[in-house]
C-alpha cells in the first residue's frame, strides 16, 4: 500500500470524490481514505491503480506519491522536507521542477509561485547533485496547498481536460440540445462500476455520450432509443470517435429486448429540449427501473440521471433496488440533475 493524493476537480466536488472511489472498488483495488480536503483526497493504496484512474476518471486532475503532508508554513514544510529522503524518488543527475498548486483562498493568488521558488531550493539543499529544468524535466514534484495545509509529493499521472472538451455536444457530428457533457457521462459509467468488457446498456441513448464514453473505457455498449434518428445520430457520434457500439437498438425502453447486461448508465428525456413522447417523465423513469430490474444480477448497479424534483429515490426503493448514493449537478435555472446509484438486491 502506497501514500498516495489525489486533486480533483473543482466543478462537482462531491461528485468527483464518489467517482474516484468508484473506480477503485469497480477495479478491485483496497483503499482507506487518509484524509479528504478541499479538492484533494489522501489515500493508501497500490500505487497499480493510478494507471486505472488515469485511464478512466474525468473529474480528477493529478495523481500523485505522498511524500509528506504538514501546516502550510514556511517552518513546517522546511522541516518536512529535511525529513524526507529524496533518493527515494529522485537519482543523483537527474532533472526535476517544483509545481504548487493553490486550491480555493486558503492562501493568496502569489503563493503558488512563491512555494514553488521555496521548494525548489530545498530539494536541491537535499539533493545537490541534482538539477531544475522547468521545459523538460525528468521528475515533477508537486505540492496543494489547500484546508491550510500542505500536500508534497511527486506527480505521477495528470488527466488533461482537453479530450472531454473536444467531445462536447456541439462538436459531435450529431448534435442534440440536452445531451449530457462528456465528463458526467464518463462519471456515471464510473459510478455504475464498469470495468472493462461489460455490457453496459443505456436505454436513452440520444446522441450517444454515455455509450462513448463506456467503450472509451474498453466496456461492450449497448444503445437504444425509441427514435430512430436518435439511434442513427449515436451510431454516427461513434464512428466519428472511432468507435463502434455492441448494438444500437430501435425499441422502447420499458419493453427492452435483451436478456442480461452487467449495468445500467442512463438520462431519461426531460427538461425543454427533450421529447417524451407524451409520455410523463416519472411513468418513463419508472418504466425504465422495472424494466431493467430483471436484467442486472444481484449487486450490479444502475446509475442514471433525473430532475432533482422527481424523487427518484423513493421510485427505486419501491421498486426493490438499494438506493447507494445521489449527487446534484446544476443545469440552469430549472433544472438540477439528480445523479443516483442503485443497486440490484
């Protein structure tokens, strides 16, 4: 087990927060939460799985081996750092850069560069024979400064933002005004605990974003819509990404034509861009809990998405699922999403 941190994103904290963890328990790897801070986790682990939230995760931004965690003060890091044996991590000659990153206003705009400055030198005061090179270094030591603390550590996986953003809704070929962003669709697959080679469903495929993202992450997706230009739009955001869905149906979500899959990642039609076929969004939300209900096996998971204001807590009780968690995502001014988990008991 490894020390490990964890900076996340600053957009759904708790949301970001849950789907880390998810990541961990759908790929099997033991973890104790060390300490959570703002936008920042601490846990122990096998350093294995950074490659896994690497790969997989969209609202977490570096992931790094804890060197030391102490107060935010010059003291108490110059201190730390004394203790701290850099052979460890660093070889005499190597290259190495010093990047802090200061999270919410538990310190001023400058202090970044400031600790930057401050523990480039005391890295080198501990390892002379090494050398700073901010354009092409070989280490990259990096510090959050955040709940007046100070987490110090080497930085071992940075998650760029930038392939979700060339994945939102109006840069795919087949655009649709409620299709969810990337990131949240990513994050779903992530909560509903798909691994790699799954048969993930979603019911309400629309333009396709969480079917993306689920083969994104190596899982066998399967698309249905009970619109035929829908299903067509999906399949074309597929081929646009280079990617090709396990089936893309044409059928009604709350009579669907499969037997089995291994979970459920969906957002049902609602809001002013959607149509519901006239269809009231709680009869179309219930529908589709029962319908899949028979399709999961014990303890697999449906994650799906709905107004805030539906209650869908009490429809999956209702229906026999165990309510897991809910997290909140703010759309605009009518609208916040209800993210839930279920699982089938």
């Amino acid at each position: 087990m490894a020390k490990l941190f964890f900076l996340l994103s600053g957009e759904f904290e708790s949301l970001s927060f849950a789907e880390l963890k998810a990541i961990l328990e759908a790929e099997g790897f033991a973890y104790s939460i060390v300490e959570k801070l703002d936008q920042t986790v601490r846990v122990e682990a096998d350093a294995l799985c950074i490659e896994k939230v690497y790969r997989r995760s969209s609202y977490t931004r570096v992931c790094g081996l804890e060197l030391f965690t102490c107060d935010a003060t010059d003291a108490a890091i110059a201190e730390a750092v004394g203790k701290t044996d850099f052979k460890t991590v660093l070889s005499e000659g190597e290259t190495f850069e010093v990047r802090v990153r200061r999270v919410k206003e538990y310190t001023t705009k400058e202090a970044h560069m400031y600790y930057e400055r401050l523990l480039g030198k005391l890295v080198l005061q501990a390892m002379p024979a090494a050398r700073v090179d901010l354009k092409k270094p070989s280490k990259t030591f990096y510090g959050v400064l955040t709940n007046n603390k100070f987490i110090f550590g080497l930085k071992l996986a940075e998650i760029i933002p930038k392939p979700f953003v060339e994945r939102r809704a109006r840069k795919k070929p087949f655009f649709h005004p409620s299709a969810m962003n990337a990131k949240l669709a990513r994050c779903m697959v992530n909560l509903a605990h798909a691994r790699q080679g799954d048969y993930v469903l979603d019911p309400f495929c629309g333009t396709g974003s969480t079917v993306i993202e689920a083969t994104f992450i190596g899982a066998r997706a399967i698309a249905v819509d009970v619109q035929r230009r829908m299903a067509d739009g999906a399949k074309r955001n597929m081929k646009h990404f280079g990617l090709t869905a396990e089936a893309i149906v044409v059928a009604d979500a709350r009579k669907l034509p499969f037997a089995k899959v291994d979970c459920v990642v969906t957002d049902p039609p609602y809001g002013r861009s959607t149509t519901t076929l006239k269809s009231d969004t709680k009869v179309i939300v219930e529908g589709v809990l029962a319908s899949v209900y028979p399709l999961l096996s014990v303890g697999q998971r449906i994650c799906i998405a709905s107004p805030k204001t539906l209650g869908i807590k009490q429809l999956g009780k209702k229906l026999g699922y165990r309510h897991v968690e809910s997290y909140f995502a703010y759309v605009h001014r009518t609208l916040t999403r209800e993210v839930a988990v279920f699982v089938k008991e």
